[in-house]
C-alpha cells in the first residue's frame, strides 16, 4: 500500500525549477536564502532548465545574472513545498506556478 504524499509521511523538503525561456550560454542563477549564508550557483550551459532540491522551507532570493542584466525574485517555501519559476526575456518578467507533486528531494 502507498503512503500518502503529506508531511505525516516525511515530505518537509523543498524544490525550486528554474526555467529560462532565452536562456545563452554565460547565463547564471544564483539562490540565497534570506536567512544564513550559503548560496547556490548553476550555470546554464547546454540548458535552459536548473533545479534547486532538498532546501530547508523558508524564503530565498533567486537571481539570474547575464551579461548586462540581473534580475531577482523572492521566493517563500512552505515545507514539502515545490514551486516552478520561469523567466521570460521578452517581457522580463518571472512567472510561477506551484507544483503540487512530491519527489525523492522533498524527503527529510
């Protein structure tokens, strides 16, 4: 029998999937977390697509760095939660939507 995906069943971390519509290949996200002192640096070589998994819940900052450009986001995660962000250059704005799925990442 399947355990349900909930928090009773261990499900406290958290997932952010960055997706960038133009992204070229000096392009950078950083992730910080608004309490603390690490950070987190991919850079998206072959891909427009990165995935932050197994973070504490909590708010981070989420910037993306190109040559000439910068652009950050605020991002709050509830614990098991997983939320996917894209950045569109056209307009230069993100977008979000929540994913309400669990992964293998949002385990304890």
């Amino acid at each position: 029998m399947d355990a349900p995906l909930c928090l009773e069943a261990g499900y406290d971390r958290c997932g952010i999937r960055v997706l960038i519509e133009d992204a070229g290949p000096l392009d950078c996200v950083i992730l910080r977390p608004c309490r603390g002192c690490f950070c987190r640096t991919r850079m998206l070589l072959c891909c427009k697509e990165t995935i932050f998994a197994g973070l504490a819940p909590g708010g981070y900052q989420l910037t993306l760095v190109r040559p000439g450009m910068r652009a950050e986001l605020a991002v709050k995660l509830s614990p098991g939660g997983n939320v996917t962000v894209r950045w569109n250059g056209c307009p230069g704005r993100w977008s979000w939507k929540r994913d309400w799925f669990h992964c293998v990442f949002n385990r304890r």
